[in-house]
C-alpha cells in the first residue's frame, strides 16, 4: 500500500484562479519504420496528469512549514501527497514534478497586508497512481492516521496500520 501524505497543516493549498497551465501528457511513443507510415503504442497503461501551478500568497511561516513539509514528510519531494485536481478539484495523490529548483519562490509586487512579507509559491504537480479512497492510511506529523469517511483517527504514534493482521 501506499503511503499519501497529508498537505502540511496550516499551509493554505488554495492555487491561484488563473494559474494551472498543463493537461494530460502524452502517452505515446512512436517509431519511424523502413516502410510504411509511423508506428505509435502507448508507453504504459496509465499516463499522468502534469499541472504548473501557483499557491495564493503564504507567510514566511507557511512558507517554512511548506519546506519541512517537502523535505521531511515527502522525503525531498519522492513521496506522493493528497492534493485537488487543479480543474476538477477532485482530491486525488500527487507528487511534485521533479526539477532544478523543485518549487519556485519570489517575492510579490502586492502585499496582503502591508505589515506582512508575503511569498510566491509555485511548482509542478503530477498526477500518481494511487487511490486517495474515504478510507485510506496516510501520514500525518510522523503518525499513521486512518482516514473513513473524513474522520482521522491515530492508529498508533509513529507505527504503520497493518489492517489487523
């Protein structure tokens, strides 16, 4: 089974309106024969969705929390998480595009609030073939957490769910 993080605590997962940029990718590979037209098949059985997207504007402690959040609870960005669907807003698992840099950061030209450093965060999102059921185990602050029906419940600090067996 695996194991879908939770978005961290307290960081908005709000993506900006006019933000997602992407779709289905391409799924096919194709050859050129000696003869005849060009040969496609499908690369695999399942083919991802890949989004850019730009979170609304979080504060510099959200901004920290994201990043323990990336390194920590998704093993430097390895680990798949529970997240909308940028246009059906379905909540489904995905990971963080891999990349140099992973996310991009930068400042505003517009504050919130003037008296608050506010920050830019976007990245690359790819849809992972998981399914994020009503029930279903994830990881929350080191704990393994069962989900049913939007009620979270500690199985036991820190020791995976084995399904009683």
């Amino acid at each position: 089974m695996v194991v879908v993080a939770q978005w961290p605590f307290g960081v908005p997962d709000c993506i900006m309106p006019l933000s997602p940029q992407g779709g289905l990718q391409d799924a096919r590979v194709s050859f050129e024969p000696e003869v005849g037209p060009a040969i496609e098949r499908p690369k695999a059985t399942w083919t991802p969705d890949v989004y850019s997207v730009q979170l609304v504007l979080i504060s510099v402690p959200q901004f920290q929390a994201f990043e323990r959040w990336y390194k920590n609870d998704l093993r430097q960005g390895v680990l798949p998480f529970e997240f909308y669907h940028p246009i059906t807003k379905a909540r489904s698992a995905w990971k963080i595009v891999k990349g140099d840099p992973a996310y991009q950061v930068s400042k505003p030209r517009l504050r919130q609030k003037p008296d608050t450093r506010c920050i830019a965060l976007s990245f690359s999102i790819m849809s992972f073939p998981a399914d994020v059921p009503d029930g279903y185990l994830l990881q929350e602050n080191g704990d393994y957490v069962l989900q049913e029906n939007g009620d979270r419940i500690i199985v036991q600090e820190g020791v995976p769910f084995d399904g009683g067996s």
